[in-house]
C-alpha cells in the first residue's frame, strides 16, 4: 500500500491547484468530510451546524475540508456569492477543526476544463490524504445537506465491526414546502432505491443509489482506485463503480442523510435538475420494466452454471433467454471477453468476479435503457 499511495500521491495529485486558508493542526485525523461549495453562501452554514451535533468524542479526531470553488468562466454572481461564502464561514467557530480550500479568487479559481464538482470534491479528497492513515475514512458530502446526529458514530462503527472499503449510506430528501415537489422528489427518491434494490436482487454487485453525498470510503481504498474521477458531473456513479471492483459494497440503512431538495439545475442527471423539469417527463429515463430485472438475473445465473462450458455454449445459452439481451451482448463483444475471462479463472467464484468487473453499472444501465416503459 505505500507504494500504491507513492504512485498516487507522485501521478494523480496536483498540487497547484487549491489554496488553503491554513493547515491542519494535527498530523493525522481519523475522520475526513470533503464538502464541494459551489455559491452555497445561504445553506452552508447549516450543513456545518448539523456536523457540530455530532458525537464530541469524534469530531475531535475529524478534519473536515470545504472547497469553495468556481471556474474563471463563471458569472460574477457565482464567484461573489463564493467571496461572500469564505467570509462568513470563515469567521464560524465549531467544536471541531475546519478548513477552507480557495479554489474561487482570481488567483485559485478552476480553468473551465478543470472545473466541476468532480473536481472539487478531489481536490478535497487529496488534500486529506497527508493527514490520514490508510484506514481514515473520506465522508463525500454536499454543501446544502443536513445530517442525522448519529452519522459519524454510527458510521465509524460499520467501518469497525466489518472488514470493508466503502459504503453508501440511506438517505431521505429534505422536506420541501411545495406540494408539487415535495411529490416528485418522493417519487424521484422511491424510484432510485426501487432500481437499487432490482440490480442487487439479479446479483449485481452494483445494486446501490450513487449519491455524492452518501459515500465514505477508507483511504486505502480511495487510493487504491485512483481517486474521484475529475468529471463536471456523474462523479459519484463512476467512482462508486470503481470502489465496488475493488472492495464488496457496504450498505448503510440508517437513514443518517439528507440532502436539499431544491429545483437549481446545476449538474446534469442530478436531484436539482430532475425537480427543475417537473413539468416534462422527468423520470421517463428510470422508469424500467421489470422484465428487464428477470432477464439480467436468469442471464447471470445461465453463467454461473456453465462457466467452464465451451465458449459456444455458454454464448448460446445466454442468446436464447432474450432478444434484446442477445443483440446486447453483440454490442459489448461478449465473445471474446468471456474467452479472456475463462482463461483466467480456475472457479466459478473468480469467473463471476471477472464477469461483473467487465459487465459494471455502466453496462447495466445501458441495458436497463433498452426496457424503459
């Protein structure tokens, strides 16, 4: 691991960008929250209030790294709001430690190719990795959620009494005061979980809801997967697609976040953007028949069985469950790869592994599309 973290910390990090408004006070931490603040000036402080309700004993040995960010091409309302943001934050006193990453001034703020919430949240993320030991744990955060009181005890407790690398934590929205939203946002939160829940009950390892907001992971396994992808949006589904090839995912069901509900389309696919479309269609894309469940499941279960049959074989076993799976399957060239597969697997155990690394959530949603009622 220490040549991992070398490798990391010598190829992946970039240490021009950011600057902090000053350093950790401790050398190492134990607990690490990374919150991206993108013109958040009138909910931030909250998100911060709600870590202060934590369990005093924990924050002691928790870091948590803001990084208020903005692009050089962005309005002057955005990087006014950021100005006026480090200015009142930077004032709050809490029972824990806090610091403020500059990536908005004129001297610090994000190129527009650099820019993006992916970005910022690795800034943050890297930032930590000096501090931390290789079991720290990285909390991926938002700038407008609140949290349970519990979040960090109950968390750190999973992390303790189980051997794992990540978790995704169960979250509730916000309460939002019109009706028309507060509906949409349920059903919007009703429907990811109910995707969630199908993925798992095929046997996909990648049956969880990518949240940014809901994600914590060791440091070791943040490194070990090369970081968060630098990505404007869709951050959090990618990197979560990586911790789950590395480590087994962890799922946490106390319901310990709670992110804003608000109609701000900021980045795309997100909550804000799906409420701001409330008059279109807006879940038409999630809306899956279940069929599409049923053939994933008896798909998986046909390569279970005959894996070690020829590779003919197990290509007609599974063109014969669907058609749509079968014209799937010639798209992502299934042949060859469950031969490269085969060839490298002594059990069924390492094939399955394999077969899921190569057939991840991106695939699975792509399928998942073709069943869109």
């Amino acid at each position: 691991m220490n040549q991992t973290l070398t490798k990391y910390e010598n190829k992946k990090i970039n240490y021009q960008l950011g600057n902090p408004n000053k350093f950790p006070q401790k050398r190492k931490y134990q607990y690490f929250i990374i919150i991206p603040s993108f013109a958040e000036k009138n909910f931030l402080k909250l998100t911060l209030k709600s870590i202060n309700e934590q369990n005093t004993d924990l924050l002691e040995n928790t870091l948590v790294v803001i990084v208020i960010n903005n692009s050089a091409n962005d309005t002057i309302h955005i990087k006014k709001n950021n100005y006026d943001t480090f200015k009142i934050v930077s004032k709050l006193k809490f029972k824990y430690e806090f610091i403020i990453i500059d990536c908005f001034s004129s001297n610090h703020q994000l190129s527009n190719e650099k820019s993006g919430v992916g970005m910022a949240r690795k800034i943050g993320h890297d930032f930590c990795i000096k501090y931390s030991n290789f079991s720290s744990l990285f909390f991926s955060l938002d700038a407008d959620c609140l949290l349970h009181e519990d979040y960090l005890e109950v968390i750190s407790n999973k992390f303790k009494k189980n051997d794992i690398g990540f978790a995704t934590i169960n979250f509730k929205h916000q309460k939002n005061d019109n009706v028309k939203i507060q509906q949409g946002i349920k059903k919007y939160e009703k429907l990811l979980k109910t995707i969630a829940f199908n993925i798992e009950s095929t046997g996909s390892p990648y049956g969880y809801v990518s949240l940014g907001s809901a994600i914590v992971c060791t440091m070791k396994a943040y490194i070990s997967v090369g970081g968060m992808p630098a990505k404007k949006a869709t951050e959090d589904f990618y990197f979560l697609q990586r911790l789950a090839k590395f480590s087994k995912p962890f799922k946490i069901d106390n319901i310990l976040v709670f992110p804003s509900s608000r109609c701000e389309s900021r980045v795309y696919l997100g909550t804000g953007f799906r409420l701001s479309n409330l008059k279109k269609n807006f879940l038409s894309d999630l809306n899956i028949n279940k069929e599409a469940y049923r053939v994933l499941k008896s798909f998986f279960k046909t390569l279970s069985i005959s894996w070690n049959s020829s590779v003919e074989e197990i290509v007609l076993s599974c063109s014969k469950k669907n058609i749509k799976l079968r014209e799937y399957l010639n798209t992502i060239n299934f042949e060859n790869t469950i031969y490269k597969i085969q060839k490298n697997s002594k059990t069924e155990k390492q094939f399955m592994n394999q077969f899921h690394i190569w057939f991840d959530s991106l695939k699975i949603y792509k399928f998942l599309k073709l069943y869109v009622d």
